[in-house]
C-alpha cells in the first residue's frame, strides 16, 4: 500500500514549486540592482521570471540548471541579503538534489528581519523530511506571525501535524489554507489522503472524486480511488470518464 505520509508529504513540496513564479514577501524590499541583476541571469538562462522554474520534466532541456545555480550561487556573494535571490537559489538548488546547500541558503534568508514565507515553507519541509518536526513546527509558526495569509504555510503546518498523527490538527490546517485560497483539488486530495489514514475510507473517497471533478488527469488521486474501489467499494465512475 502506498504510504499516505510520504505521499502527502511529496504532493506539498511538489506543489511549492508552482509558487516559485511569484515574488516572495520579502522580496519588495530588494534593491533595484539585486532584481536588476537577477532578471538578467535568469534571462540568460531561458528561464521565464513569471513562471516556475522546473530543473525536470518538459524545462528540462530547455534550461541549464547546474549553470543557473552557479550563477545564482554568485549572486548571493554579491548581494546576501536579497530576499528574491537566496529563494531562488535556494528552489534550484533543492530541485538538483543538493539539500545541504539549499538548507543553508534558506537558513540565510531566513535570519533576515522580515517576512519569508516561501524560505519557511521549504525550509520546514526540509526539516520535515529530516524528521525534525520541532524545528519544522517552529519556522512555519514564526512565518505565520510574520505572513499570517500566506496560504502555504498551512499546508506545511498540516504536513507536520499529519505526520506526527495529529489528523483533526491536520484537518484544521488545511481549512486554513483553503480559505486563503489555495485550489480546491490540492486541498480536497489533502483531505483525502488524511481521512484515509484516520481509517474513514468512504469519506476519503468523496474528497479524491472531488479531485478528479475539477483535475480529471491527477494520476496520485486514481491511483488512491482505485486502490479503495477494490477494498471499499470506493465510486469509481470517475475514472472511466
């Protein structure tokens, strides 16, 4: 059976990355030459700054990603206190598989006075992976003080709860983060995935058919409603729609 932790856990750290388009809080108060010089890089490397940067899948070949982190990794020397290039660098350098380098980049935008939500929620489920829910609790609850409608921080606080087995702490998280506005879809497969593992598997399966009415392609979400279909008579019209 698949893990629903890991399965939760790997669905928001996925879906950070469709975040990683936008500015970050932090990132108004960056001088002009530190956003400047980091438009310029990303220009000269193909990468479009209103858009997420992907190092797998269809970007892939279009961008060079070892080369964008050089450069980026250059321009946290230069400018070290500029919000927009430390979380950039830091995302990329995530998304290579260097997490030592990325924890490091983020621990430095973090140590700036002031808001870093999308530093926070990497950071913490960099901590979450690690096992370390107590750092995790911490950075996602300073955030929050710090961006308290920054609606993915609620899902990294849900992902903390969930896996440590606080569920209704989980659920209440994710009602946060819905009403702050992230997709509905995400949020309904979130729910499904924590009902599943509170053992209430009709109710998980009207959470993931909600999915698949709003994202009939998500593949997580079928597999998770076949797998209930062939144990609790999970509806199943869905998927041959």
């Amino acid at each position: 059976m698949i893990n629903a932790k890991t399965t939760l856990l790997t669905a928001l750290v996925c879906s950070l990355f469709f975040l990683q388009g936008c500015a970050t809080q932090g990132s108004r108060v960056a001088s002009s030459d530190s956003a400047k010089r980091l438009h310029e890089v990303l220009k000269n490397h193909r990468v479009d700054a209103n858009r997420p940067i992907q190092c797998h899948g269809r970007q892939k070949a279009a961008i060079d990603c070892r080369s964008l982190a050089r450069a980026l990794e250059s321009l946290t020397l230069e400018f070290p206190r500029a919000p927009d290039i430390l979380v950039t660098t830091a995302f990329v350098q995530y998304q290579l598989g260097r997490t030592l380098d990325s924890q490091f980049t983020l621990d430095q935008a973090l140590s700036l006075a002031q808001p870093m939500p999308e530093a926070g929620v990497l950071r913490s489920r960099i901590a979450l992976i690690d096992g370390n829910f107590t750092l995790a609790r911490d950075i996602v609850a300073r955030q929050l003080r710090l961006a308290p409608d920054y609606a993915p921080l609620y899902e990294s606080e849900a992902a903390g709860y969930f896996l440590q087995g606080r569920y209704e702490k989980a659920l209440a998280s994710l009602h946060q983060a819905e009403m702050l506005g992230t997709p509905s879809w995400r949020i309904e497969f979130h729910r499904g995935l924590v009902h599943q593992a509170m053992g209430h598997p009709l109710v998980a399966c009207s959470h993931y058919t909600k999915v698949l009415n709003e994202y009939p392609k998500h593949r997580a979400t079928k597999a998770r409603l076949r797998l209930l279909g062939s144990q609790h008579n999970c509806y199943q019209n869905t998927l041959t729609q």
